[in-house]
C-alpha cells in the first residue's frame, strides 16, 4: 500500500487493489486457482494467508511463489540437534557445531563475518552456498524446490543432514 501511487501511476491497468475493509478476504480460488506459466506470485501477509496462498500455489510452476515471513513456519525449527562439522572453504577451516549453537554462532565466534539479521531463517540475509553435504533446511525463506536443491542455506537456524557440510565461506 505505500507504492500504490507509484504503481498505479506507472502501470495504470495492471495494478487492482483490492482493500479487506472495502472488498473482503481475497478471492484466492479466482486468483490462483490456474496456474500460469509465466507469472510469478509474490506474497506477504499474516500466516494463515501465507498458507493459504502456498497450498493454491502448489501446482503451480517451480519458482512461480515467494513469500516473506515475519515469523518463522510454526515447528520449522522443531527438528533433533545433532553435532556436525563444517568445513569453510576459503581457509579449510573445519568447526564444529554443537547441540544447541548455529552455524553462524560458530563461524562468527571462529572470526568470520558474515553478514546476519533476523537470526530466525525469516529474512536470508545469512544464505550461504553449500559446496558439499546435505543442509537440513530449517529456514522459512527458501520455497521447496530451492530447499531441495541443497545448493544454499540459511546458516542462523539450519543445520546438517550429514556429518559435514562444506560451505563457500
Ligand atoms: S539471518 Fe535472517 S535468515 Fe539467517
């Protein structure tokens, strides 16, 4: 609502505003029940509209949803803590991350910046490429599809489905 204006200034009829107190709960059936193939949906909101649109969003092409949370996913963070190792690719460094402590806990404490926020995997300001092993995403950024790409992670909250991650750090 702050760049309506703006929007509707610069793309007069492609911008349809559509208020809750003037015009209801969005018709999201309507909006999104066909999926299309080059269109991408872009969602932000209180959760039960997040998840309403991901469930409408579902059959729709890899990639066409984004969402940004302000909370996590309720239990994305619910998973067992098991110590693994990380090894950081610029220095050969390998670490530990113990029950209890993030990646990015222990690549900071090692003397490493990397640049944070949230520290809840809600913003991914954190996101880090994986050069090897397989993360065990905890985050509530990345769609499914990225997730199981395995190729990024979010380092303050997710953490290792083996023994050692090697990341581009
Ligand atoms: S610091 Fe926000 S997702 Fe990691």
């Amino acid at each position: 609502m702050a760049f309506r204006d703006r929007l509707e200034q610069r793309h007069p009829r492609r911008v349809q505003v559509l208020p809750q107190d003037e015009t209801g709960l969005l018709d999201l059936d309507a909006l999104l029940g066909r999926p299309a193939e080059d269109t991408a949906v872009y969602c932000c909101g209180p959760e039960p509209l997040l998840a309403a649109v991901e469930q409408r969003c579902a059959a729709w092409p890899a990639g066409a949803l984004h969402v940004e949370r302000f909370a996590p996913r309720t239990g994305a963070n619910d998973g067992p803590q098991e110590s693994f190792e990380i090894e950081l690719a610029g220095s050969g460094t390998t670490l530990t991350v113990p029950v209890g402590r993030s990646i990015l806990d222990v690549v900071e404490e090692a003397g490493i910046q990397v640049l944070s926020s949230c520290q809840e995997g809600t913003c991914g300001t954190c996101e880090t490429t994986v050069l090897a092993g397989v993360p065990d995403h905890r985050d509530s950024v990345l769609g499914a599809e990225e997730q199981a790409a395995n190729d990024t992670m979010m380092i303050c909250v997710s953490r290792s489905r083996s023994a050692r991650l090697v990341l581009d750090l």
